[in-house]
C-alpha cells in the first residue's frame, strides 16, 4: 500500500515539474533544419533532444548487450569443451612414466 502511495506521488511531482517547464519555456524560437524553417516552442525543442537522447542510449545500450551475449555464448562453449576434455582426461588410464 505505502509503494502504491509513493509510486503516485512520485508521478505527480514528476508531472507538476514537467507542467512547471512546459509553462517556463513557452517562447517560440526558430529552427532551420536543412532545407525547413519550423517554429516551435522552446519546451518542444527539449523534449525532441531528450527523447532523441533516450532512443541512441537504448540503441547503443542494446548493441552493447547483445556483445555481452555474444562473448557469454562463446565463454560456455570454452568452457564446454575444457570441461569435456577434463573429463577425457580423467577416465584415461595413468600410464607410467617407465
């Protein structure tokens, strides 16, 4: 119950600051964009960066996992095959050195 409480209260603070930039940044500023001229409030702008942001840290957090996936998938089938050579080894006869 105190985690449901907390959760929302969390968001409505969350939400009570983005309203509070959203009404501080409400001036108007031009963007040339390559070959478009765009208006657009200032907040906009922000939140475009932010979420762009966002999306090349998950895209580059993604690549970064799927390498770590990758070298794990390699690491067990080294450690397959010592395995499967360790027990090779210890089902030989000890052969004497003489």
């Amino acid at each position: 119950m105190f985690r449901k409480i907390l959760i929302i209260a969390v968001l409505l603070i969350v939400l009570l600051l983005a309203g509070a930039f959203v009404w501080l940044n409400a001036e108007v500023v031009d963007l040339e964009l390559a070959f478009v001229k765009v208006t657009v409030p200032v907040w906009q702008v922000f939140l475009i960066a932010f979420i762009t942001g966002w999306v090349v840290g998950l895209l580059f957090s993604a690549i970064y996992i799927l390498r770590l996936i990758n070298e794990r998938r390699r690491l067990r089938k080294a450690a397959m095959t010592a395995e499967a050579e360790v027990s090779a080894l210890r089902t030989r006869p000890i052969q004497d050195a003489h």
